[in-house]
C-alpha cells in the first residue's frame, strides 16, 4: 500500500474558507485497537484481573466489533506478531480486519535496562537497531500503513552528567540506520514525558516533531530520498492523549501542531488526569472537554487517518470498554458537526465583539436538554 499522503493537514484556512470548510468535512471515525489490552495483566501492585487469552482468541474478540467500526489492528514484535501468529493476523485481514502496524519491542527486555536505540552500550543497542530493522521489514510484508515506535525505555533517571545530546543522537542515527534498511516505510513516534523511565527523550509532542527532522535528514537510501524530495513524510507521530495530559499539553493546540507540519499519522485515544501516571483510561472519561476540542481541532485541520483506542480495561469486558471509546468519541463528533461552525469562526477571529459567547454556545451544546436559560447573545 503506498504511504498516505499528509499534506493535506498542512492547508492554512481562516474566514469563510475555514467556515465551508467545517461545514462540508466530516472526520471518518475509523478505528483501531492494540491487542495487547485485550487481556490485560497484573500491575505493580496486584495481580491480573482476567486469564491470559490466546491470539487466536483475541483476533475473534476483535472481528466482532467490527460492525462496531473497528477496521484494524495494532501489535508489537516479536512478542505478539512473530512467526506462530502472523498467519492469524493474514486471516483477519482477509476477513476485512487489517494490521495497520507492527510496533518493535524495544522497552521490555532486560538487555534494554539502559536504554534501546539509545543506549551506551553498544550490544544492546544493535539488538534494538536489527528488532527495529526486521519489525519494519514485516511492515513491509503486511503491507502496513506505518510502524509506530515508541521510545519508553530510552531516557535517564539522574540528569546529572548525562550526555543528552549523544543519547539523542544514538537514538534518532539509530533508527534513520534501520529505515535505511528497509526503506519506503512509515515510523509514526509516539512520545511520552516519563514512566517507566523517569525521563523519556523526545518525550512531548514538539520534542517529537524536532526528531522527526533530525531523522530525516540523517536518511541516506536512494529509496527514501527520493520519496522525500517527491514530498512524502516519512516520519510522523502518532500522539497518544494520556501521554500529552501526562505532559500538561492542551489537546487541539498539541495535535493542531502536528498537523501543521503534515506529520499526524495516527492518533491515539484514551482518558488521563493532567500529569500523574499513564491510567489508560477510556476515552472522554477524564476531561472530555479535551477530547471534545481535540475532535474539533483535527476537524479544521482536515484530518483523515485513523483513531485508534489505547486503554487498559482492567476491570470490564475489554469488548465494553472498546464499545464505550467508540461510542463516546462518535457521540462526541456528531456533537461537534451539529456547532454553528460560523459563528464560531466568527468568535475567533473577532474575539472583542464576541465576548463569552463561544462559552456560552458549547454549554448549550453540551446540555442541549437545559431549561431556564438566558437567551444566547
């Protein structure tokens, strides 16, 4: 499948182009699920709610939420994709159930305890270069749309003395050695402030965009030098929101950046107190005013990749919590398609003649069923 173009997120609207814009675009809510949330294990400090599930099990699970606008998958290698499953997760694609990316398992084996693509010590660095070199190349075998990589091991715990600057260098040289590699596919970063190390590197969603650059200009392959000069992205992000709530990041300014560089690959969706440890919560759970805006800003800005839902539904059927994510974030678009898109322009752009009515206007929408109002000005 050729890599999808992004461009589109870059287009500046403002006035009565943004307003027909808002009144003529719709997100399509297609969405994809992890499947290692569908048998969650125990934590730090309890022990695993529910037994393990065999892939193979949770493949069905996940088929019969299609009719719930499920359309594909996400896993991680070698762990869930590996050579038992693969054929389990070529049957699902044949039944209209697509793996939309292999994910390299760079943070959970001891010989990355200081780190993966990042780390001093060159023997576990390799091993992390050739896990993300044979993930992308599966990439390529599934015909994904991209390979997410997060750098949740890559980091330090005592700042003092580090070498930053030749951590991120390893990191982001580590990883333009393994597209090189297998050139033509797409790596979506995910970045996350903190947790399991104290401090992860490229943690936030600006810090992010500057490795997407600095990667890129480290490639060298004919391949993918070539699809960059033609415009392709081939580095992206995929934010998740529990990450930027965990950052203090606003929502739609954090995903509106994104999109300004035309790097928003994939997003994302769960729920997260502001700071805190990562909860994985369900979507709109926790602040769904964020979510509320964050649907809105990716309406702007013309988004059209997927939604994909990132919980950990410890204690419900994972086929409830995935429903309820669903549910909430189309009850949530509908909401946000039914606004007077004009006048909210309108309230933007003209900000001095509109005082508090964009305020007023959202409360209305969000209790529509309210009596005894005043009269919107």
């Amino acid at each position: 499948m050729p890599i999808r173009d992004l461009s589109g997120q870059k287009v500046r609207r403002s006035g009565d182009e943004l307003v027909r814009h808002l009144e003529s675009f719709d997100l399509d809510l297609r969405f994809t699920a992890g499947v290692w949330f569908f048998a969650p294990g125990g934590g730090r400090f309890h022990e695993r709610y529910v037994p393990d599930v065999s892939m193979e099990k949770r493949i069905e699970m996940a088929l019969g939420l299609m009719d719930q606008g499920l359309v594909g998958l996400e896993a991680h290698y070698p762990n869930e994709v590996n050579d038992d499953t693969i054929d389990l997760f070529k049957s699902a694609r044949d039944a209209g159930l697509r793996l939309i990316t292999v994910v390299p398992n760079l943070f959970y084996d001891a010989q990355f305890e200081f780190g993966s693509l990042s780390s001093p010590i060159e023997t576990a660095r390799r091993a992390a270069i050739d896990r993300t070199i044979a993930t992308l190349e599966i990439n390529r075998e599934l015909d994904t749309d991209f390979a997410i990589v997060w750098p949740g091991i890559d980091g330090f715990d005592n700042t003092f003395g580090q070498n930053h600057v030749a951590s991120r260098d390893r990191f982001a040289e580590g990883l333009a050695e393994a597209m090189d590699a297998v050139p033509g596919v797409r790596i979506c970063i995910e970045p996350k402030p903190y947790e399991p190390r104290s401090n992860i590197i490229y943690g936030t969603t600006s810090e992010a965009l500057l490795l997407c650059e600095k990667v890129e200009s480290l490639l060298g392959s004919d391949d993918n030098r070539r699809m960059m000069g033609d415009g392709t992205v081939l580095m992206g992000l995929n934010p998740e929101v529990g990450h930027m709530l965990m950052a203090y990041e606003d929502l739609a300014y954090a995903f509106s950046l994104v999109c300004e560089y035309g790097r928003l690959g994939h997003t994302h969706w769960n729920s997260q107190p502001m700071g805190n440890y990562d909860q994985d919560l369900n979507a709109g759970v926790v602040y769904p005013e964020q979510t509320e805006a964050a649907l809105y800003a990716l309406k702007m800005c013309g988004f059209q990749e997927h939604f994909g839902i990132d919980i950990n539904p410890e204690r419900m059927p994972v086929e409830r919590a995935l429903t309820n994510c669903m549910d909430t974030l189309k009850a949530m678009n509908e909401r946000i398609n039914g606004l007077d898109h004009a006048r909210i322009v309108e309230c933007v752009e003209n900000p001095a003649g509109n005082r508090g009515v964009l305020e007023a206007m959202l409360l209305r929408a969000r209790y529509p069923e309210a009596t005894g109002l005043s009269e919107l000005p």
